[in-house]
C-alpha cells in the first residue's frame, strides 16, 4: 500500500459547516480506527481513547487539534459523515491490501449480510440497520460493503454491490436467498463466476437437480474425512454434475453450466447411548456458472463461504462488541470504520482478534506499526 490511510481519508467529503469544523475529520476518523484497535466499543469509550492518547496521536498525525473531541461532538461529527465517500475510500484501501497479499483471479468472494442488533429504537420506530458485506476467502479481507434498505432484502444489495466492485475472474458465493437469475446476470456482467446455493426458493431448479443423480453420473467426486474432534467426525462427499442442456428449466439452461452437490455425514459420541456413535445425514446443492471447477475446487469454497461468518460476522460481534453497541444514529458509519480495523488485523497477519485488541489497548505505539496506517 503505497498511500497512507490518513491521506485516503482525506478524501471523505466533510458536510460541516465552515466554523465548526475546529476538529480535521481525516483525524477524527484515523483515531476511531484506531480505538477500534484498541478496543473501543462507543462514542464514550472513544472519546476516553482519544483523550488519554492525544499526545501521542498529535504526534503521529499532526494537527490543529487542541484538546480531544467530547463524546456529543464525535456524535455530532460522525452522524454528518457522507458515507457514500467513506465506503470508497474503503474500498480502495481494501483493494490494495488485498492485491498485496496476493489476491487476484480466481479468489473466493463470499456475500453475506449482517443487521445491527443495537441500532434500532423503538421511541422513533427506527428499524435495525443492515449491511451486506463482500469478502475475500483466500486473503480475509473485506472488500466492500452496501446498506440494504428499510423496504428491501440483501438480493438487491448483493446485485448493486456486485456491479460496484466489478471484481473480473472471481467466483462469488452466496447463500440460496439470491439464487436469482437477476444475481446470477448481474456477477456474469462483472466478469465473474457465481455459485449459489439451491433450495426450495427455486423449487423447479432444485427438482431439476434432484433428477440428475437418478439419469448421470457425476463428472467428478472428491471425498473428505476430518478429525475426530469433539466427539464428532465428518465426512463431505462433493459431487459434480453437468447441466445445462440438461437442466428441463429453459431459463436456467443458459447459465447454470455444473450442479453441485455436497453430501455430508456426521458421527457424534452420545453420552445418552454410552458414548455410542450417531449418524445424521444432510445434503445441499449448488448451482454454478463456471464449467470445467473441480470437485475439491468447490468443496474449498463451499466450505470457504462461510468465512464471511466465522472470520467476520462472529468477530465483529463477539471480539469488537457490534452487536452490543447502542449507536442509532450512523450506525453504517461506525460498522464501516469497524471494517477498517479489522482489515488493519488481517492484513498483518492477526488470528486472535480479541487477544490483538487487549494487547493494542495497552501498547498503543503497536498499533501505529502496522503496516498501512
């Protein structure tokens, strides 16, 4: 990354009127970030950073600033922040981070959405906010995210945002919500490849799929057994069967080149039966648009989909405290800057997130170290 993330902030449009703008938002939003990497969880706890680290943060970033922020003047200076500006800035940010550690064609882009449990109130009857967040499998870091509206679901948000990133040579996973023809037009349109997963949403394509396992064989297989950890082994059978002209659905003829299907197999230990093994079954099937994938090429990234919850979604709650956070008013604004440091995290190499924030929080000159900042 060749330009510092002070300097791209500095691009965020500033909407505050002339006189009141005695504090540099460039500034306020680099030290939020930074109290992110420390461990703050609201307004309040960052005010407290800023103010026990000014001199500290003066000196690192340079500025007019006298004295640290009051919690209502960082509520008021992020709630008139222009998100449009801020997601590009971030954008961009994450892009270099992820050509750096290697990412290109072939990557897996898994989307997925997330409410914010805490932004809703009830006196104003303002619904929880959502975003739909894109992220890199291979490179673990968020690429980009879109607010889906009050009156809407994840399938627009998840088109529009496609469109927007314009990631070429990509394979973008999703769950079976936006196993839309729509969707699968608007990946194919930036150049990618899409793998979404089929369920009784789309019933005639499922059926479809059903029968292909009674007529064909599978063009290819690949078998995985795990560990036995917890008292459980599974085992993941992946299936792949050409489609296409064989599908009876005309309109998913075109596109929907390989079905996939992911059979899996679970032995747990009961202590009920006297630590005796019992098997459960479950299978899911997969529509996608990239011929010629192998069977373990899918079954890293059906596996690897799930990512954007593990490496992300339970990270932000349980480690950085979203969920948990009581902010109403530009809550979007504050996940955003959350995605900042924790794309900081990733992008040096950081797997225990919550043990990284405690040992920032007592050692700020680590955090100003990292690379990027």
């Amino acid at each position: 990354m060749n330009e510092p993330l002070i300097e791209m902030l500095s691009c965020v449009t500033d909407c505050r009127r002339g006189q009141a703008k005695r504090y540099r938002l460039a500034n306020i939003l680099m030290f939020c970030i930074l109290g992110f990497l420390c461990g703050a969880k609201s307004y309040k706890s960052l005010c407290s950073f800023i103010e026990e680290r000014f001199a500290l943060l003066q000196a690192a970033f340079p500025s007019s600033m006298k004295r640290a922020p009051a919690p209502s003047t960082l509520w008021r200076i992020i709630g008139l922040v222009d998100g449009t500006t801020l997601e590009a800035v971030f954008r961009r940010h994450a892009v270099s981070q992820h050509a750096a550690l290697g990412g290109g064609p072939g990557e897996v882009v898994a989307h997925d959405g997330k409410s914010l449990r805490g932004s809703y109130d009830t006196a104003s009857e303002t619904k929880m906010s959502q975003l739909l967040r894109a992220f890199a499998v291979g490179t673990r870091i968020i690429l980009g995210h879109v607010a889906i509206l009050v009156k809407s679901n994840e399938i627009p948000a998840m088109q529009a945002l496609v469109r927007e990133l314009g990631l070429a040579e990509v394979l973008c996973t999703a769950d079976a919500m936006h196993c839309q023809i729509q969707t699968i037009a608007a990946v194919k349109a930036s150049g990618g490849e899409a793998l979404l997963q089929v369920k009784s949403n789309q019933p005639s394509l499922e059926a479809a799929f059903d029968a292909l396992p009674l007529q064909h064989e599978p063009a290819d297989c690949h078998v995985e057994t795990g560990k036995i950890r917890r008292n459980r082994q599974e085992k993941r059978v992946v299936e792949v069967f050409r489609a296409g002209r064989l599908l009876e659905r005309p309109e998913w003829r075109t596109d929907v080149v390989e079905a996939v299907r992911v059979t899996r197999t679970v032995q747990r230990q009961d202590v009920a039966i006297g630590w005796k093994w019992r098997c459960t079954y479950d299978g899911a099937w997969y529509a996608s648009t990239r011929p010629g994938t192998s069977a373990e090429q899918y079954a890293a990234a059906t596996r690897g989909h799930w990512g954007v919850e593990n490496r992300v979604h339970y990270i932000l709650d349980v480690a950085m405290h979203e969920d948990a956070s009581r902010v109403r008013k530009s809550p979007t604004i504050l996940s955003i800057l959350r995605s900042f440091a924790l794309n900081i995290l990733r992008f040096n190499k950081v797997n225990n997130v919550a043990d990284a924030l405690w040992r920032n929080a007592m050692n700020l000159n680590r955090v100003l170290a990292y690379s990027g900042i």
